[in-house]
C-alpha cells in the first residue's frame, strides 16, 4: 500500500544473482530521495506468468526483463510502447496511472540517447553488425530517428532476413542486408558503424571480422559490448582517428530512461555509471 514501504521495482532475469545494475538503480534512487527498491529476482522460464501476477498482486511500479523473457512476456502485458513493438521484445515494463502495465524497450532507447551526445543521427549512412536482441533494438531506433540509411551486416542470413522485413513491415523502411562472409570493407560514404553482435563480449582480444583499414577519421565507432568497454574494435577505431561509444553507456542509459519511466525523475547518469563501474569492478 502507498505509503507504508518503499514503491518496488524488479528485475527478472535467469542465472545472474550478482546483477551489477541493481546497484545502479538504487544508486540512482538514493541520489535523488526516491522511496523505492530494485530487486533482483530469478525467474524459471515457466515461472514467468506467475511471476508477473504477483508483481502485478504486489503493486510495482514496473520491472526490467532480460533473456529469456523478453519475448514470452509480451502476452502477459496489457500493451506495447511503439518501439518494443516494432522490435517484439520488452525489456522494461511500466505501470501506467491507470493501472496498465505497459512494455518499453530501452535498449535500443539507451543506445540511441547515447549516440545522441556525439552527433544527430538524422539523415547519417548507418552500418550495423548483427540482427540478435540489441542490433534488433538499435534498428529500430535508429529508422524511428530517422537515419537515412542501414546497412545490416549478419552471419547468419536467416535473422538478417527477419530484421530486414521487420523494419520493412512495422516501419516501412528498406534496409540493405550483407551477408558477413569475409572481411567487411566499410563503404566510404558510411557516418556510423556498430558493432552490436556479442563478438568481443568477456574477451579483450576478440577481433570482427572487418578491415580496421577502411574506417576513417571522424567516423562514429560504437560496440554494445560493455565488458570490457575498451573492445578491441573500439581500440583500433580509435587509432584510425574514429570517435568512439562503449557499451557501458548504452547499459547506463537504458537505466536511465527506466528510472525516468518508473518515477518521472530523469536521473543523474554519472552516478549511475560510477555505482555500475564499481559493481562491475572496473
Ligand atoms: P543475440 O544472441 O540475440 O545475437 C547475437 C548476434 O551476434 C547475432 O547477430 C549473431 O549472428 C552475432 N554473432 C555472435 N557471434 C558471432 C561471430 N562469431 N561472428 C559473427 N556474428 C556473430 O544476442 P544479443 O543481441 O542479445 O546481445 C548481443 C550483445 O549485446 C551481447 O554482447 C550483449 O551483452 C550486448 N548487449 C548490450 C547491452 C547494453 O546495454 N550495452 C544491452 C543488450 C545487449 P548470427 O545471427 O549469425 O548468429
């Protein structure tokens, strides 16, 4: 009930007891005087509908989601904002005034708020590697801010196929797909190039099968790989002159915007990132 404990947010995720982001949102939460708590819970896959009753029973203000649930849960929602329903997958959930709990996704919006601080992405030449969960996300975020081109560049040619006719179906938007056979050559006229396949993730070394020597001097590089935030391909673009966006700021604002759809208070982003770094131990 209102007003006898703190207002409760949860994070349903499998297999990640240690969640660095809890401490992130409660340190956003305790920087601003907000009476509330972030509570990590892990869930079995065929306990998510119970789950999501008794959050629904308890009163939260909202919960984030991270696989395997982001999909399953869409059809224990009351809705979808309009970018998790262009990309069918729900990261965040919200409680909204009238007691709807409505499904966001900000991992593309993290992203996106990210890029944000380092150009306007309207009407850029945009590469992107990969057509998982968070190259899905992106995608859409991307054509919703009105890039001028994407160019998707996928291993497997069956999910870039999916994120081609997603985009063309949901937002009428046509994207090239590369199949990524070889080393991908960077097309000169490209203004921003994203890795957002897992290549890189826990290992410092791990090189995307593409020419270091194609990208440029002035071109954005950003990796959605957020441990370590210095990827080797955030590296080399960084020798070749590129400015570059870690993962880590990508994960810091979707947190962000979480905070702000639960509260309506847009937090401060460095405590968050300070509170996330130490958790992360970096
Ligand atoms: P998925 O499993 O949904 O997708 C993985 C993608 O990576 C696919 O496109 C896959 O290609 C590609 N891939 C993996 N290994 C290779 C390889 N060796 N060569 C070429 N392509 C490869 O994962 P997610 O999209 O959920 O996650 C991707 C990364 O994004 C992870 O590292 C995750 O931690 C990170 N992430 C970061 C967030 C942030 O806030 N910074 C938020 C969410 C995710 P194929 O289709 O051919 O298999």
């Amino acid at each position: 009930m209102p007003g006898f404990r703190p207002d409760l947010v949860g994070c349903l995720s499998q297999g990640a007891a240690g969640n660095p982001t809890v401490a992130m949102v409660e340190a956003a939460f305790a920087h601003h005087g907000i009476d509330a708590r972030y509570i990590n819970m892990e869930v079995p896959p065929e306990k998510l509908a119970d789950a999501v009753a008794g959050l629904r029973a308890c009163g939260f203000l909202g919960w984030n989601l991270s696989m395997p649930h982001k999909v399953s849960v869409i059809p224990l929602l009351d809705g979808l904002g309009r970018s998790a329903s262009a990309i069918g997958a729900v990261n965040c959930v919200v409680r909204h005034d009238d007691g709807r709990f409505i499904g966001e996704n900000t991992d593309g919006q993290g992203f996106l708020r990210s890029l944000c601080d380092l150009t306007d992405p309207r009407g850029t030449n945009v590469v992107l590697f990969g057509a998982g969960g968070a190259a899905r996300a992106i995608a859409v975020e991307l054509v919703l801010a009105g890039i001028g081109h994407l160019t998707i560049v996928n291993r497997s040619p069956e999910r870039g196929r999916s994120l081609q006719k997603a985009l063309a179906e949901s937002l009428a938007t046509e994207a090239a797909l590369v199949t990524w056979e070889n080393e991908f050559e960077v097309p000169a006229t490209t203004d921003i190039i994203i890795n957002g396949t897992s290549i890189g993730l826990y290992d410092p070394d791990a090189r995307l099968p593409l020419a270091i020597n194609s990208l440029r001097a002035g071109q954005i590089v950003a990796d959605v790989v957020f441990n370590p935030p210095q990827t080797r391909l955030l590296q080399d673009a960084a020798a070749r002159g590129c400015r570059t966006l870690d993962g880590l700021s990508m994960l810091v604002n979707q947190g962000v915007l979480g905070v702000h759809y639960w509260t309506g208070v847009l937090p401060d982003a460095g405590v968050m990132q300070r509170a996330l770094t130490a958790a992360m131990g970096l």
